[in-house]
C-alpha cells in the first residue's frame, strides 16, 4: 500500500518538476527571439515578377539522339487548354533544335523529348524534374519531384479534333475478339 502511495505521489510530482525546470528556460528564449530580426515572407506577387523575367536555363550537357528529334519533330505547338482555366504554352526552341519551353501560372521549364516505349511524346526538365506528356487527344503537365500534376486534360485545336474523331470512331477494344480465337 506504501508503494502505491510512493508511486501515486511520484506521478503527481513529476510534472510539477519538469515546469519548475524549464521555467526559467522561456524569459532567455524570449530575449534571443527579440534579437532575431523578423523573417519576411515574398509575395506571391513578387515571386512571380521574378519567376516571369528569370530566363529558363540552357541545358548544354544533353545530346538529343536522331529518334529525339523525330519525337520532337511531332510536338504539338502552341496554347493548350486544361481543366480548370489553366492553360500551357509549348514553342520550339529557336536556338536549339529540338527542346522546347513550356510554361504555366508564371512556371517556365525547358524541356527535351525522350523517347517513350509507348509512342507517347514525353517533354522532360530534368533540373526541374517536370514533364510533359502529350498523347493524342490529350496532354499533361507533372511535377515528378513533388508527384503532383500541374495541368491535366490540356488540348491543343489539333488534340481537341482528334478527340471528336476518336468519339465518332472508337479505336477497336484491344480484348475485341479474343473469345473467338480461344474457341
């Protein structure tokens, strides 16, 4: 019964101890955070102001293989559409065949075509680990790095017509027929 009462008057002891001992702790944290000037945050007003007239980095140490350029040959240029009112701008690089810049929401990335096993043309930035995928009736942009897409369902007028083409005639199901061969 002793040992109950110890262990019970040990326990309501305890956290009385602790706050006795860092009590004193807090007046010096409070004098050191009075001496550190006050981290201030950037607007996202002037981040973009920055981002806007920040030129997109040349990437000098890729060498685009002859199929890259055949994937580049095949880009779709221009305005794309995406859900929710955003909207990427892809253009051909004009100093350097084959890369392109790509932009959204003040987000500049300059990319390069990698050949894809699926016949997808895939735009990478791999210093911002961003990448471009266009197929063809739609596009999207990612974030790799943060596993985040940054505009889906983006159209070009040449997607946007392959589309209505694809709704008025289906591309053949690809188990279409298979329980006849088996039989």
């Amino acid at each position: 019964m002793k040992k109950i009462a110890l262990i019970a008057a040990l326990a309501l002891a305890l956290p009385f101890a602790a706050s006795a001992q860092t009590a004193p702790a807090k007046p010096a944290a409070n004098a050191e955070a009075k001496k550190a000037p006050a981290k201030r945050q950037v607007t996202r007003k002037a981040a973009k102001a920055v981002e806007e007239v920040t030129p997109i980095a040349d990437e000098t140490n890729i060498v685009l293989t002859d199929a890259d350029l055949e994937v580049a040959k095949r880009v779709s240029l221009g305005k794309a559409q995406c859900e929710l009112g955003a909207d990427v701008t892809v253009t051909a690089d004009e100093k350097k065949p084959g890369f392109f810049n790509v932009s959204t929401k003040g987000q500049k990335f300059r990319m390069h075509p990698v050949e894809s096993r699926t016949g997808a043309i895939r735009l990478e930035d791999p210093r911002a680990g961003a990448m471009w995928l266009q197929l063809g009736n739609k596009s999207m942009l990612m974030n790799q790095k943060a596993g985040l897409r940054l505009a889906d369902e983006c159209q070009t007028e040449a997607q946007v017509a392959f589309a209505a083409e694809m709704k008025k005639n289906p591309p053949k199901d690809l188990f279409e027929g298979a329980d006849a061969a088996k039989k």
